[in-house]
C-alpha cells in the first residue's frame, strides 16, 4: 500500500463541498477521511437547536454508502455507518475508511453538509494487488480522543478482493476509576460479543477483562455479500495496533470484479440494507420470554449465499429472495424453534417420511435436475446435505426454496414467483401460503389462536415516523426532553441520553446530563399524538448521577420494568427496579449495589484483622450484575444480584499527622464472591429479600 495523497485540510464546511484527486492509474484505493462534528447542544442557539447538529456524508464518483439505488435522502446520506453525525460524535472525531476502485484520471468527492462540521484530513492510499495484505494504521494515533460510547472507525469493504480480517488491539481498566477501555466491533450491523456473559458483552476488547492485554479479532471475508461494512466504536481510550486485509491475490486478479458479479449488484441486492431490514418480531411469546429474532444472523447469511449462487448464473431469477420471507416460513414452520416438534430442523427441511435431503443428494430412484449456467445438472451435494443443527436446518431450507421456485424443460429454466415457490414447499394448501404471506407482509400470525402481531404491534404516531426519517427519533426525544425542562436547566444541560424500549418503541427514558457521571437526571416518557407525556417515578432515585437504564420484561408480568443503577459523589449508589403500570412507575426493589470507591475510615477493628486502620469494602466490577429467572417456580421472575467484593486498605506512614506530606498506598486484603437473590412477593407487590452469600454479608453503608 502506497501513500499517493495527504491533504492536512482542516477546513469548517457549511455548504456542500467538492474534493477532486487525479488518480495515476485506475485501480483499487484506500481512501482515509477524518471530519469533526457537533451535537445539537453543543451548537446550542436557542430552542430549536436540533436542527443545528452537524452531519457529513461523502459520495465517492457519485457511489454513496451504504450503497443505495438512486436515494439521496437525509437518512441515508447522514445515518448510515459511513457517514459523520454530530449527535453521536459529539464534538469528536470520526474515520471513515473507503476501499473502492477508482478510474484513472479525476475522481470526484462530493460532501453532504449539515450546520458546519470541521473536514479534518484526507489520505489516499494505492493498493497493489500483489502485496499479500493491506495493513492500515490510525493516522491520528493508535487512541481515539477520549469519549463515552461513539464511532470511532468505520470501514466501507468490497467484496471479491480480501478473503481474511484481522484487528488487533488493547483495552485497560483505570485503577482510579469506575471506568475502563472498550472497543466495539459491528459487522454488517451485527455487534461480535466478547467470551464473557456478565463483563460488557457487546464489546469485544473489554478493560475490564483485559486489564490492558492485547487481543486479535479475525474474521473470513471471502463469502456472501458485495459490500462488507465494518464499524469500531470506542469507550474512552481504547489501542488499536492495526487493521489488516489479506488480499486474494495474484496478477490475474487485478482487475474489474467479473461481470456476473456486477450484474448481481446492479439486480439491487443490497446486502447491508437486507442485513438492517430483516424485520424484528417485538411478540415476546405467551410467557414474555421468547426471542423470535434469536436466528437473524443465520437466516440473513443462508439468503445471501444463495441468492449470490444463482445471481451468478446466467438465467438469475427475477427477483432476490428475501430474508423476512425465510423468517416467516420459520415462523410458520417452527414457530422460530419454540415449536416442541422442531427445536432444531426450524425449516422443517428432510423430517421423517419427507425425502428432500436424498433428493439433494441424489439418493433416489429418480434424480431432480437443475439449469446450471445453460446446461443441465443433477441436484447432487453429495451427501452433504444433512440437517444437524438449526443453521443446516436454514441452509438447506432455502436452498430447497430455490429448488421449488424454478422449473426446468429442455433447456430453459422458469423462474416462479416467491409466492409459488412458499406453496410448492409446504403441504401445497391454500392456509399455509395465506399464513406465511399473512406473517412477511402485515407481520400477523394465524398459525395460533390467538392472532399474534409479530412485528406491528405498535405503530408510531405519524409525526414521529416522518420526524424520525429525516432526523432520527432520538433526535426528536432529546429535543422534546430539552424543551420540557427549566431554562436555567437546559443551559446546563450537555447531553440527553435517550432509550426507548423494544416491545413499546413509544416508551422511552431519558438521562438529562449536566456534568457525564456526575449531575444527571432521569425522566420516562410516552410519545402520544404528537407530544410527550411524562410518567410519575414513586421515589425516583437520589444520587446525583445515573449510571444505566434498562428496559426489561419479566415472565409473569403484562407490563414491563425499568433497571436503573444510581451513582453518588461517593463512588457508591443502589439497585432501583421499577414496575411501569399506566402513567407511573412504582418503586419494587431497592439495594446497595454500586461500589466503586474506597471511603476508607480509621477502625480498630480493621487494625486487628487486616493490620491496618484505614480499609473499607468495593465491588471489584463497581456494581452487582443483576440476572432475571424464577428461582422458586411461581411461575414469576426473581431477581438476582451477584459479584465480587474486595476488601481494600490505604496504608499510611506511622508517624503521620495532620498536615504532613504523604503518599497513599492501596492493599488489597481479601477478596470474595456476593450474592443476593429477591423473591417476588405478590402480598406486597415488591421484591424481599430472599438470601445473601456471605452469610452475614453487609448490605449498608
């Protein structure tokens, strides 16, 4: 990889912008940008600040990205991964990375601007084919500028000229602090998940499990999609060391993508778009605790290795088979799993008495053929075709689909509609395509009675969705939060946290920052016709800063919940759960679980134990984890808070006095697990306590 450009720009832009760069020669360029952007509070003008945040979006020779046929709307230009939004930069720096073929000659950058976002540098990288990898490092350092939880990096890859990724890097926790270093990495919209169950898991490079080691991340990039899109986002200072793409290779493979692939791209399969369409199903099961989006991942992949198969070819279909379609026959099919008759084979592909694997396989009496590439071909895979888990169970479902959505004479191959293709592979009755056509286009089922509404259990007032298309709904919620609360407030205020919850998108909470983990406030509102209505917190919490909200459902419960961790001046603060019922929300739980600071205090017996005055407990973490699970088989969730607790003491100088210089030094004592489990008690409507390990455990301070 070769530096041909380096342009230092540092340029505030408030209108659209041209960038132009005269390419040696045409071929594949890695294309480095670095902007700034601003909030709407931080451009803070007066009460319609949120329209002031700034955006950027580059489209590179016209391709924007992600890439979308012929749409030029806000949405697309300024909330795609590949694009710079204030409002989640908040003032910081972002990297977009575009690997992209250019012609030779002038190439042309067009940016899309809103407000005045700062174009910070630009560098122009060629990539010769040759070389075995693309071994990009950070321009502006290995840290990102320190911030809470924002893009840091994102990476536009074509697919067809790298077959492997690797990323290394480092996170580590800060011995003074609660906080520690975090990297997420998001593929393709799906966020990797690290080894641990309680410790960040949507962050793959954790602090608090790394405690400032290095760890790789490596993926294969040589299937599936035209485009891959990769983001990092950073949690305060996170190390990457570096990002490298192995090239495919070979002189032979300097060139233009085939042809078929560009005709597949051109037949509009917009794979990341599919990846973010798949509709989520917001029905949580007759007990509130199923997932039925538990599968998207592997029904996305299954759909665009195949539809990549046979847009290939040279008689491709005339349409791409969709995902939510697949997601649908599952639900009709298996109920996603749930089903006790198909926990595995959800696509109900080769059961007992059905042949279809032999028929891939060609282990019949009479083989099935297919027109591949203009000529004839027997279905064959070679004993290949089995269903061993719920992914072969999707795999070779949708390829049998594809089967029964062409017929083969002579040498011509008819392409049916999905429609057809969903009837010619259940029992061919008129219920079963209404249902699956009922499930993938209204989102109702009528496989159950019931009805269950799947995926439009709730639909937005049209203010909010039109609001929402063009600046985000979270943008909308801040700026109602903002207006609701008192001048002298809002000159304050320096962010506004906003979290809606999945099974009601109306319901939201919102986190009113003056000073981040320090001065906060929480409010919980309804978007109702237009306007916001805000719910009444019995004993909302009293430390001065909130350190998470959560939305949850709990099995045996119509309503849902709200977690929220408090967080004092003194390093410490409680567990608060609360039941939403109407317009309130009923305090049912309350306990000690935040710990981050050692406020240690002179004791004898602290002396006679550890061998020192000065000591006191904190959590290892910070805070209890909390977990959900009905513990005495009432059929209702319990609660259950569990970590690890550290017993720690300043060791000071004998002969210290008041007014004396000295060092303070920490000693960790001992060290041990706590646990505390509350049982809900339908008497009292709350949450008692049940047991504690230790026994005798503390549980004040």
């Amino acid at each position: 990889m070769k530096l041909v450009r380096d342009d230092n720009l540092n340029l505030i832009i408030k209108k659209d912008y041209s960038y132009s760069f005269d390419a040696p020669e045409a071929g594949f360029y890695l294309i480095e940008i670095i902007a700034e952007t601003k909030s709407w509070w931080q451009n803070f003008t007066g009460r319609r600040s949120f329209l002031k945040a700034d955006y950027l979006s580059v489209a590179i020779n016209e391709e924007i990205f992600p890439r979308q046929e012929g749409s030029k709307s806000r949405k697309d230009l300024f909330f795609s991964p590949l694009a710079w939004n204030g409002n989640k930069l908040k003032g910081l720096e972002k990297i977009n990375i575009f690997i992209v073929q250019l012609k030779k000659g002038v190439n042309q950058f067009k940016f899309t601007v809103n407000h005045s976002p700062r174009l910070t540098n630009i560098r122009i990288f060629s990539i010769d084919r040759r070389d075995s990898d693309v071994d990009y490092r950070v321009l502006s350092g290995s840290r990102p500028q320190d911030g809470d939880r924002r893009p840091w990096i994102s990476l536009a890859l074509p697919q067809g000229i790298f077959n492997n990724l690797n990323i290394s890097a480092a996170a580590g926790k800060y011995s003074k602090s609660r906080d520690d270093d975090d990297l997420k990495i998001i593929i393709d919209g799906q966020t990797q998940l690290n080894e641990s169950k309680n410790s960040h898991q949507d962050w793959f490079w954790c602090g608090k499990i790394l405690n400032g080691s290095i760890k790789e991340f490596k993926r294969d990039l040589s299937a599936g999609d035209s485009w891959h899109f990769l983001e990092l986002w950073a949690d305060r200072r996170p190390r990457l060391d570096f990002i490298k793409l192995f090239l495919i290779g070979g002189e032979s493979e300097n060139e233009n993508l085939p042809e078929s692939n560009v005709q597949y791209r051109n037949k509009d399969l917009k794979w990341w778009e599919d990846w973010r369409a798949i509709k989520k199903y917001q029905d949580r099961g007759p007990s509130g605790n199923r997932d039925y989006n538990r599968y998207d991942e592997l029904i996305v992949k299954a759909v665009a290795r195949w539809n990549k198969e046979f847009f290939d070819d040279v008689y491709p279909p005339d349409e791409p088979l969709d995902p939510n379609l697949v997601k649908a026959m599952i639900f009709q099919e298996s109920i996603i799993g749930y089903d006790d008759q198909a926990p595995i084979n959800i696509m109900s592909v080769g059961n007992p008495g059905d042949n279809t694997l032999d028929i891939l396989n060609n282990q019949t009496e009479h083989p099935e053929y297919e027109l591949r590439n203009g000529k004839i071909w027997t279905l064959d895979y070679k004993g290949q075709a089995q269903v061993n888990s719920v992914a072969d169970s999707i795999y070779w479902g949708v390829r049998w689909l594809y089967h029964k959505a062409q017929e083969t004479k002579a040498d011509e191959r008819e392409w049916l509609s999905w429609r057809k293709a969903v009837e010619k592979y259940g029992p061919h009755d008129g219920l079963y395509t209404d249902n699956v056509w009922s499930i993938y286009t209204e989102g109702v089922s009528h496989r159950e009675t019931p009805v269950i509404k799947l995926w439009s259990v709730i639909l937005l007032t049209v203010a909010l969705v039109v609001f929402s298309y063009f600046f985000g709904a979270d943008d909308f919620l801040q700026a109602a939060t903002f207006d609701s609360i008192k001048p002298e407030s809002q000159e304050m205020t320096t962010d506004i946290e906003i979290k809606t919850y999945v099974g009601q998108p109306s319901l939201f909470s919102a986190v009113i920052v003056r000073q981040k983990d320090w001065w906060e406030d929480l409010k919980v509102g309804r978007y109702t016709q237009g306007s916001v209505k805000w719910l009444e917190i019995d004993r909302p919490p009293y430390e001065q800063a909130i350190l998470s909200v959560k939305f949850i459902k709990l099995k045996g419960f119509t309503e849902p919940f709200l977690e929220v961790y408090g967080y004092g001046h003194k390093g410490t603060g409680f567990f608060h759960l609360y039941q939403i019922k109407g317009d309130n929300l009923r305090l049912v739980l309350e306990t000690r679980a935040v710990d981050y600071k050692n406020e240690s205090h002179a004791y004898l017996e602290n002396f006679m134990k550890y061998g020192h005055w000065n000591c006191d407990a904190r959590f290892i973490s910070g805070l209890l984890d909390s977990f959900y699970e009905d513990f005495n088989n009432d059929g209702v969730d319990d609660v259950k808070l569990s970590g690890r607790e550290e017993m720690v003491c300043d060791v000071f100088r004998d002969d210290y006095q008041i007014g004396d210089d000295f060092t303070t030094e920490e000693e960790q004592m001992a060290e041990y697990g706590v646990e505390k489990i509350f049982l809900f008690d339908a008497s009292k409507n709350t949450y008692q306590l049940d047991k504690v390990q230790p026994s005798g455990w503390h549980d004040d301070f």
